[in-house]
C-alpha cells in the first residue's frame, strides 16, 4: 500500500477543516489515490473514510501531542514509503482564559499539539513528499497580532505562521509548496472546548466563517503556491491593519 499512488495525509481529519480538506481533496483531486487521516477519535475517522469516494484510506487514531503518537506516524512512513502529494496539519485546539487562570496541561497542551506535533509531523513526512507536493498549515489570523485572554493559542498560530513561511523558502529548491491558513472564527467544533472557561467574544460570534469556504479557499491558495491563505474581505483586512497599526493599540480592542 502506498508505494504506487499519491498520498494525503490530514491531522485533524475527524471533525472541521482538517474533515472538510479530506472531503474536498477526494472530491477535486483525482491524482490522490489514499488518505491517511489522522486523529484520536477513531469511530469519527472510520465515518469520514464513508466520505472518501473509494480512495484507499489508513486510518490512524493518534494522539500526536505525545511523542508515542508521532513515533507511530513515523514508523508507518518507514514501512510504507508512500509517496506524499499533500500534507495537510490541521490538528489543533484553542482556550480562551487567561494565564494562571486555566490548568497549566491546557496552557502546555496548546504549545504541544499546535507547535511541537505540527512541526514533528511536518518534519518526519518531509523526506516522502514528492516534487509539487503541497504542505497546508492550520495557523490562524490570531496569528497576526497577540491576543489577551488567548493568548497561549494567539502565540502557537504566530509560531506556525512564521514556521510555515520560512520553511516554504526551505523548500523552493524542491518544488513544494507550503501554505499557512489564516482564517478568523470559523464555525466548528473547535469552539467546544476553546470555551471551556470562557465564551467567545460576540463580534467572534457574529463573523463565523464556513468551514466548507475557508477550505476551499486554502485549497485554491495552496495550488498556487501562495504562501498564506487569508478567507473574507474582513480578514484579509484586519490583517492589513495588524501590519501597519501599534500592537499596544491593537489590543485595546481584543481585552
Ligand atoms: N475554528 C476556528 O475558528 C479556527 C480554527 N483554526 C485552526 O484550524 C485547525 C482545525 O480547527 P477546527 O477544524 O476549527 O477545529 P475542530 O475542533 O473541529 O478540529 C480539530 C481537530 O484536531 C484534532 N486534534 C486535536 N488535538 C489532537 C491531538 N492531540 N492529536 C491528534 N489530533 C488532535 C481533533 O481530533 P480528535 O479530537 O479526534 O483528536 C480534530 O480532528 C486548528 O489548528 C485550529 O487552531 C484556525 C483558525 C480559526
Ligand atoms: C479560533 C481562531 O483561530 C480565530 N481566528 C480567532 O482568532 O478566534
């Protein structure tokens, strides 16, 4: 298995985008030939495989924030060799609360799945991915600015950001592309457990983005190699703002 036929693998594949990018990679692109779809919810894995159109599917329930689940990707990749056409990392969680206000795990746990296993992932598929092959990163538009009351989360999405942009440099001579999705609040799961001790800000709320959209749009900016993918007038805005207004006044309006 693998060796024959273009692979995707896809952290994050049991529920929003990573789920969505796994629809609509089988859908749009009849050059993948398997997935690997990789999460801890194994019964959510196994109905997304339903989804997939026939491809030929490996399912992977991993909890990639510990070492054992990044040792279990890697050793497969050793096995199988597969040749790797899209790596999508879109496993990751948010909080909202402030520092010494929430448990030190939940703190710690944002660095290790956003940063730690999205770098290991990245680092070990590497050696198998193909020439034109594309790396898409879940970071975030909290990656443009830092943000009170969020910001452990608002850090690991500037540490994918810059991670994702000067890999992408990296990778020019080999021709893979690599693209850091930035989207605002996108309706998903994902807003579960970010308001574990805190709601979400209304004006978050009210400008929820679809999954399906912000996806399709990622897909789009990877296939021409666009090193970052920012959905919607609004943010592609605010992110113009964060470049040229003082941080400090900036976050008088996110406190
Ligand atoms: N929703 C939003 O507003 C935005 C989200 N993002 C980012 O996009 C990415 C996807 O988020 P979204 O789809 O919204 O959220 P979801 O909560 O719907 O999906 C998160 C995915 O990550 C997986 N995951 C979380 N922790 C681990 C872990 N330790 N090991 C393996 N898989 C893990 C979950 O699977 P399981 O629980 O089965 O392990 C799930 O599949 C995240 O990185 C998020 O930060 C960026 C901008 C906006
Ligand atoms: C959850 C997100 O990443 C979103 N962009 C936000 O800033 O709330």
């Amino acid at each position: 298995m693998g060796k024959k036929g273009n692979v995707a693998i896809i952290t994050g594949a049991s529920s929003g985008m990573g789920r969505e990018f796994a629809v609509q990679i089988a859908q749009n692109y009849p050059s993948i030939h398997e997935f690997w779809i990789v999460a801890r919810r194994r019964e959510r894995l196994e109905e997304l495989q339903e989804k997939l159109l026939g491809r030929r599917v490996k399912i992977l329930a991993l909890d990639l924030s510990r070492q054992e689940g990044i040792d279990t990707l890697e050793k497969a990749l050793a096995e199988e060799q597969p040749r790797v056409r899209i790596l999508v990392n879109a496993a990751g969680f948010g909080i909202i609360g402030k520092i010494g206000k929430m448990k030190e795990e939940d703190c710690t746990g944002m660095v290790d799945t956003n940063c730690r296993a999205l770098t290991a992932v990245t680092h070990i598929t590497l050696p198998y991915m193909t020439e034109q092959g594309q790396i898409i990163q879940m970071a975030s538009s909290a990656a443009f600015m830092p943000q009170p009351g969020f910001a452990v989360y608002a850090a690991s999405k500037s540490y994918v950001l810059s991670f994702s942009r000067a890999l992408g440099r990296e990778l020019a001579g080999r021709g893979i592309t690599v693209t850091a999705v930035c989207p605002g609040p996108v309706k998903t799961e994902f807003f579960d457990i970010a308001e574990t001790y805190e709601a979400v800000k209304l004006y978050k709320k009210l400008t929820m983005a679809r999954a399906d959209r912000v996806v399709y749009q990622a897909l789009v900016d990877a296939k021409h190699g666009r090193s970052v993918s920012v959905y919607g007038s609004l943010m592609k805005g605010f992110r113009i703002l964060a470049k040229f207004l003082p941080v400090d006044f900036l976050m008088l309006f996110v406190k």
